[in-house]
C-alpha cells in the first residue's frame, strides 16, 4: 500500500506504511520498496571514491583503521577497496528474494550469481553476491533484504546476503539468519535524499566460520531507489 | 543375599545408561562425527600430496622472488619501469615471511599425514552420533532384566507359581539368561568393531592434534593464506605483465613463479577449505578431548559385561519355597489362577523380605 507524502507543514501527516521516491512524489517514512540501483564503484588512488564498494577487516582488526586485506585485483590505488558493478537486475530488489543460479560456482571456482553485483575479482576468484530463501552457508531460512526509513535516516536488515567464492558461501548480512550481531556485524544504516530517491546503506559483516573466520566485511552501497522496480 | 549379584546387575546398567549423559556424550558424540565428516574429504593420500605440492610449489616461489626475480628485472627493464616488477610491498612479504609460515605449514601436513590411517581407523567405527545408545540401550536393558529378577525373588508367599513337584520355582531364570546373554554381547562388542586397535588409535590422533586444531594455529593458516594471495595477486598483476612487456619469457626465465601464479586458484581451491573445516571444527575437537580417553571406551564395555555375566551366573538359580520343603505343594492351579508365592531358602530362617510371614526369608 502506498501512501503519498504532501508538503504540509503541519506535521499531521498520518504515519506511512510504503515509503517511495521519484514520480509519485517525496518519500514518507516506512518501508522501502523496488529496486536499489545500485551505482558503480569509481576508484582513485586513495580507494573508491563515490558509488559501491567493499573492504575487509582482518580478524581483531579496526573498522576505521584496519588491517584491511588487500586484495590485488582491485583496480583502485588502495587495493583494500574492491569497487563493485550493479548487476544484470540492476542492484538489490527490496522485499524481494534474488536467489544465485542452480549451480552457484563454475568449474574454477568463480560465482556466477550476477542480478545484485557482477561477479568481482578477489584474490584472483570472483566473488558473487545474492540474496536466496535460504542461506547457504547455515541453511536457515532467511527473509527478503528489507529497508525502512524514517526522517530520511535508513535502517534495516540485510540478512540474506549471502557471498560465494571459490566453492564456499558466506553470510555477510546483518543481523545474522539467527538474529545476532557477532563481533564486527552493525546492522545497515544510510540515508534517502525524498527528492531525488538517492539513497545509501552500509552495513558491517563478521565472518562466522570458513577460512575467513572472525574477518569483517565492510559494505557499502549507493545508488537510488527506482519505485518503477517495485514487485 | 544372593539378590546382591542381581543388584549388582541393576548398578552396572544404571552406570551405563547413565554414562553418555554424564559425560555430555550426546552432544559430542555427534559433533565428533561431524568433525570427522569435514574432514573425511582432506584425509586421502592424494588429497595431502597435492598440499604438499603446493607447499613446494609457493616455497620455490617465494625464493625465485628472492633470488632471482631482482637479476631478471635488472635485465630486462629500465630503471624506471623495473620498480614495478620488484618493489611490491606482498612480493617483500613473501621473501621475508614466507619461510617461516611454511615452516608451520609444513609441520601441520606432516601431523595430518602421520594421522591419515588413524583418522580411517575412527572413521571405520560405527557413526559417532550412535555412541551414546551403545551405552543407554545395554544399561537400560540389564537393569530391567535386573530388576524382573529381583521382582520374582519377592514375590508374595504362598502357593509358589509354576513351582515344580520339589517346590522349586525358575523365578530369576529369564533375568539370568537375559543378563549372560547381554553381558557376553558387551564382552564381545569391542572385538567386533575392532574397538581395541580403533580406539587406541583415535586416542592418538586427538593427542598428535592438540598443536593444530588451536585458534593460534588456524589464524596462522589465515595469516599465510594471504600472504600467498596478496603476492600471488602482486606477481600477477605487476611483476609478470611489466617483464612480458619487456618481451621477457617469464615460464622461462622465472619457472617457480610462473607456476605459482598458474596454479594459485587450484591453490586457493584447495587450501581454503581445509583452513575452514580447521576454523569451523575448533569447538567440536574440544568436545571430543574432553570425553574419557577413547583408549578407555573398549574396557568399559568389556568390564560392564563382565560384570553383568557375573551377575548372572551368581544369581540364585533356583529358589525352594520353605512351604514347599515342609510340605506337598498343593495341584497346580492355573497359571492366572496361582497366587504369588516368595522365593523362601529352606536355610534362611528370620530373614527380611516377607512382609506377610515373617518366618519365610530371601537368600
């Protein structure tokens, strides 16, 4: 359901269930629905600079100050940022499963899932991103990735993103498919221009498990919400 | 005081039903046999010799980079273009950290190695997350035949049932035979599932693995894990593409790099999993450690069903009712039709157990 925003100034605007941008008018608070399209990561020496991107922190590590990994494949100055490409749906559908192919790897290894981000490089193995029913790495269930917003501010959960690279799946939602917030995990937070439908989110991400055990993901998100992707 | 020996039995399968609870054996059991199943993939000899070769195969890397990587820089590029094939701050990782990481790589393998046809011995054993019924299910039986014994030696004095003409009743019969039965099952069990080499060996395998299923151990693996990928990303990326732009036959004049390079996703593909099955079996190793000693496990068995063996050959066979001994047992009635009658010793005079006459007593 979707209820318009007006520009009275009164405030007595009754609370929103659906909040959009674009065509139909500023955003109100609430959830946040269709398409984040998400906006390619651009680098410079000193890392990426605007759009999409990710860094992970080794383990005991400083969400500001490191050690990040670097990772050579990044095509930025500062190899510990990975910039990342939208994908073939564009970005992240909200309220909305993207789960990967059948066959989630190649044979070498690679992740094929590419609707959210194309397949990235790293250490020499793409990483692929999706966001399916179940989460492979702890086999829950898991909900669609959902955003609300409230006075601009953005917050939520993007539990069921998921990462596979080279034969292995890794959570890197927040909070985790069992609802906690280990270690380095923050849930996502961000902002929505109402105007412009510019929006980003960010969220932190512990490794649970695996060979990347207790090391951190640092996501981060920019685009605009697209209301005509709405499902 | 014959009823001790079917006491006894009662104990010895109260103890064991009650041993995997007390030794948290029904949450680590089954933990144990999922630590065995990730690693069940790793434990093959070809599986470790291609570990092997990729340990080689980054230690000849990491001193061609150290001793010849400078010389064929020096060669074939320009002052300002050589820089880029050398001065990377992973490929320097790589010559000065490498050794020693290799160093404790190498002694990890050698343990997993050493442990390959123990870890087949364990595995060969029936499923981990049965282990605590072995124990349960022989307890619980032994203590109900234990205590259909002592039932039948109580029984209410009068007409023995099922008496014979001398007044002889097989009251504790079934119990015995059911509790030699069992006790001789027990006894025989370990032999069976060739417990008495499988244990023993299991035991050493936890021993051999106590300096590398550590967290110390596993960020160590992580640590050289990317040291390896952030110069192989730097070789790759830098050093190979500069010298082939200088027309330089890399496979050639740098063999061990070129490869390393070439093989690192098989690398990768290989070598993080087992850092994960490590990682993600940390908690479970501890479990098992904490288990009496798998040494133990056969003997326990073995004493249990000796014990309930003895038990039942020490129970009374069978028991002479005093009323029989003193006087004709009335004809037999129905089986349903018969009172109860208590097990009396024709020796035992005054004794306790018969509430009704107090002149009838339990031996």
């Amino acid at each position: 359901m979707t209820i318009l925003a007006t520009a009275c100034a009164d405030g007595d605007q009754p609370p929103a269930d659906d909040a959009t941008a674009g065509d139909e008018g500023p955003t109100t608070n609430g959830t946040l629905e269709g398409l984040l399209a998400i906006e390619d990561g651009v680098c410079d020496e000193a890392g990426v600079t605007s759009g999409s991107s990710f860094r992970m922190v080794q383990p005991g590590g400083d969400l500001e100050e490191g050690p990040f990994v670097d990772n050579a494949d990044s095509p930025c100055g500062d190899t510990t940022w990975t910039p990342l490409t939208a994908g073939a749906d564009g970005g992240l559908r909200l309220g909305e499963h993207q789960p990967p192919p059948g066959d989630p790897f190649t044979e070498d290894g690679h992740g094929r899932a590419a609707a959210i981000i194309e397949p990235t490089p790293f250490f020499a193995v793409d990483f692929a991103v999706a966001t399916p029913e179940v989460d492979p790495q702890t086999g829950q269930e898991v909900p669609p990735v959902e955003l609300e917003t409230v006075d601009g501010d953005v917050s939520g959960q993007v539990t069921a993103w998921s990462v596979a690279w080279n034969e292995q799946h890794f959570n890197q939602g927040a909070p985790k498919p069992d609802g906690q917030l280990p270690g380095g995990t923050s849930e996502p937070e961000g902002s929505l221009d109402p105007e412009t439908g510019e929006i980003t989110v960010a969220w932190t991400s512990e490794i649970v498990g695996g060979p990347f055990d207790g090391f951190t993901g640092l996501w981060h998100l920019e685009g605009r919400l697209d209301r005509s992707e709405e499902g | 005081m014959r009823s001790v020996a079917l006491w006894l039995a009662a104990a010895v399968g109260l103890g064991l039903a009650a041993a995997p609870a007390a030794f948290g054996m029904f949450e680590r059991a089954p933990a144990g046999g999922e630590m065995l199943d990730d690693f069940r993939p790793f434990m093959r000899t070809e599986v470790l010799d291609d570990f092997a070769d990729h340990l080689q195969r980054a230690d000849a890397a990491a001193t061609e980079a150290d001793t010849r990587l400078v010389e064929v820089a020096s060669t074939h590029l320009d002052v300002e273009t050589r820089p880029t094939a050398v001065d990377h701050p992973a490929i320097q990782d790589l010559t000065d950290r490498w050794p020693a990481a290799s160093d404790e790589l190498g002694e990890m393998l050698g343990t997993i190695v050493a442990n390959e046809e123990r870890f087949h011995a364990v595995d060969a054993l029936p499923p981990f997350a049965l282990f605590p019924w072995f124990f349960v299910a022989p307890g619980l039986l032994a203590t109900g035949l234990a205590a259909h014994g002592l039932r039948a030696m109580r029984r209410d004095p009068g007409v023995p049932r099922g008496a014979d003409a001398a007044g002889h009743r097989p009251g504790t019969r079934p119990a015995r035979i059911g509790l030699a039965v069992l006790g001789v099952g027990l006894i025989a069990a370990p032999a069976v599932f060739g417990m008495f080499e499988r244990a023993p060996a299991g035991e050493a395998m936890l021993d051999d693995f106590r300096e590398v299923m550590t967290q110390q151990t596993v960020s160590s693996a992580q640590q050289a894990f990317l040291l390896l990928a952030g110069a192989e990303g730097a070789l790759r990326t830098e050093t190979l593409p500069v010298l082939r732009g200088a027309d330089v036959d890399t496979a050639q004049e740098l063999p061990a790099i070129t490869d390393f390079v070439d093989q690192w996703q098989v690398m990768a593909a290989d070598m993080s999993p087992m850092v994960g099955a490590m990682s993600d079996n940390l908690e479970r190793y501890e479990g098992l450690l904490a288990l009496p000693p798998f040494g133990w496990f056969p003997w326990f068995f073995v004493g249990g069903g000796l014990a309930l063996l003895a038990s039942a050959l020490a129970a009374p066979a069978r028991v002479r009712t005093r009323a029989a001994a003193n006087h004709p047992p009335e004809p037999q009635e129905s089986p349903d039709d018969a009172d109860p009658a208590d097990h009396i010793s024709a020796e035992a005079s005054g004794a306790a157990g018969d509430r009704d006459d107090p002149g009838h007593g339990v031996r």
